[in-house]
C-alpha cells in the first residue's frame, strides 16, 4: 500500500466515531437465549454497546473457541457449571482478566483466581422430597442418602451430567476418594430406579411414588413448582449442619484472542453489577454472586440457607476423578 493511501485510510478511519469502531461485543453463550437476551437489550439501550452472540450448549462452544484459536470472533464466553469453566480455563482459551470491579461484586470462591472466569449466578443443587412419604426431620445431607434406611427410596440423574460430576468432586474435595467413593456406593445402592435423564425426570419419579427423594438444581424445582404449584415436594437444604449445601455457578470470561477486550469487560462488569444481578438471576430462578442484589421473589421464599464455601474451581479440578469415581462405584 502506499504511503498516500494507507494516508487516506488512516484519515478515514479517523472520521469515523470511535463508537462504531470498537463498541461492539462478540458472545458465545452456553446460557439459553431467552435467559441473556432481556439483559444484553439493557445494556445496548444504557450503553450503545451492540452485542452480537450466538447459543449452544457448552461442549460444542468450548470447541468451536478451541478450533478458531485466534481468528475466533468471540470476545465472551458465557456457560454453565464451575466444571465446564474450568475446562474452558484450562484449555487457554480465556484471558486473565483484572478488574477491581469484578473482585468486588463476585465473591473469591466464585471466580477463577487468575481472573480467567467470573460466576454471574449461584445455583443450589440440594434434595427434593415427597411431602406425603418423608418428613424433613428424616433428612440431613448428602452423604445421609448413601444410609441403608433409603434403600429403594432414592432417585438421581445420570453421572454423565456435569452438576453429578461437579457434587462428587467437591465430596472428594471434602472427604478424599475413599470415602467419597462409599457415599457414591451407598447411593447406586438405594437406587429405586436407573438414573434419570434429567432433574425434572427425577422429581416427576419422586412426585409419582417411584422413590422418596433425589437430588436437583433449585430452579428445576422452582420451574416445577410454578407450573404445579400443589405439587407434594418439598426442597430440603443439604448439610446445614455440616458443610453447607453445594453451590455451583453459570459465569463467564473474556477470551484470550477477543477483539474488543475492554467492551468485554465492562459487560462482564455490569453483569456482575447490583443493578444487572437481580434480572440475571431471576430469569433462571437462580441466586445472585452479587450480595448487593436482591433475589427473586420465589427463590427467596424457598428460605435461607447455608451455602458450601468451598472455592467453586474445586469442582473442576477435580472432575475427572469424580467421573472415575463414579464409574467404579456403579453410578451410570
Ligand atoms: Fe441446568
């Protein structure tokens, strides 16, 4: 190019507002549209910021990340579970991010320490019950239900699902393999059926008197709940008296090769923000990371509970044992 014309682009580029330079945002979301929508609208009315994004689940985004390396278009990576941001870490596809905003609104156990991922929601994986057959005195924690008095009285989804996968770690994280291994043994053994495909199969099992309890994230119950509102379940909170209930997290990160670095940013900062948290949350029926922001009205009502403190990176770290753990014990 000559100096003359490489003069005149540079001049040109110059006339353009700096806006349409650089106010644009790539995201790749592992989180269902009609959850991020609402809240990317809000922001491109407060800020101008355009935010183009695709939907997909987890595994095919991480890939699709991975497989573009550095001429990806993504500058975000919004997902689900501790697990799968930690994977997403792992494989270098995010960038380590510092942000004094971001510190203060997440809370150290929900983020990456390197600042690679940041959680934007807190969900509750705890036990749901049959209000006909079990009353919440017979309850306790997670490791109660490996207890021979629930022998065909337990329901569970598949191990394949990373929530499963991220539970066990953080029982390997607490007890070591040993005797995370029995609890996992002791629950294949109160099985009153094969393992479900989802949550809401669970529950649907226990409401149908196939078993007693099981084990699910807090916003399929609330999803229920909502379309049946009499329905004879209850939520129990894990571990009260112990290590609390296990928490995971939905969150996200800036990627490593991202073109607009600091849009990315500043929309994970609002994100995290009081003013952003409610609405995020309570689109899924999720808790807030922000402790400034105000829960849903039906998640608020389910009470309050301790919540595991445990960092949430541990469920990563240590999923591929918990999947080799659960193999072992005979937990499909
Ligand atoms: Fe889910």
């Amino acid at each position: 190019m000559s100096r003359l014309i490489l003069g005149a682009v540079l001049a040109g580029t110059l006339l353009v507002p700096t806006h349409s330079l650089a106010e644009e945002v790539v995201v790749y979301s592992a989180r269902k549209e009609h959850l991020i929508k609402p809240l990317f609208d809000r922001y491109t009315a407060e800020t101008g910021v355009s935010i183009k994004y695709i939907t997909d689940k987890a595994g095919p985004l991480l890939q699709r990340l991975r497989a573009e390396g550095k001429r990806t278009p993504a500058d975000l990576l919004i997902t689900v579970d501790a697990g799968n941001l930690w994977h997403a870490a792992e494989s270098g596809v995010l960038a380590e991010v510092d942000s004094p905003v971001l510190a203060a609104n997440v809370p150290a156990n929900l983020r990456d320490r390197e600042g690679r991922w940041f959680g934007l929601s807190e969900r509750a994986r705890t036990i749901v019950y049959s209000t006909d057959r079990v009353q919440p005195a017979d309850l306790d924690s997670y490791e109660d239900l490996a207890d021979p008095k629930w022998k065909g009285r337990l329901c569970l989804r598949t191990s394949k699902k990373v929530y499963n996968q991220s539970l066990v770690a953080t029982l390997i994280a607490r007890h070591g393999e040993e005797k995370a291994e029995k609890i996992v043994r002791g629950w294949v053994a109160n099985l009153a059926a094969a393992p479900f495909s989802n949550d809401t199969k669970a529950m649907q099992a226990v409401e149908a008197g196939q078993c007693d309890v099981t084990i699910v994230n807090t916003y399929y119950f609330g999803r229920l709940q909502k379309k049946q509102p009499d329905i004879k379940l209850a939520l129990f909170w894990a571990n009260q008296e112990s290590s609390g209930t296990h928490i995971n997290v939905s969150g996200a990160g800036v990627t490593r090769h991202a073109k607009h670095p600091d849009v990315a940013r500043k929309l994970l900062e609002w994100l995290s923000s009081a003013a952003a948290q409610g609405e995020f949350a309570a689109r899924n029926m999720e808790f807030p990371v922000n402790p400034k922001a105000t829960p849903d009205e039906t998640v608020s009502a389910w009470g309050e509970f301790k919540a595991d403190e445990l960092n949430v990176n541990e469920a990563g770290r240590l999923q591929s044992a918990a999947i080799r753990l659960m193999d072992r014990a005979g937990y499909r």
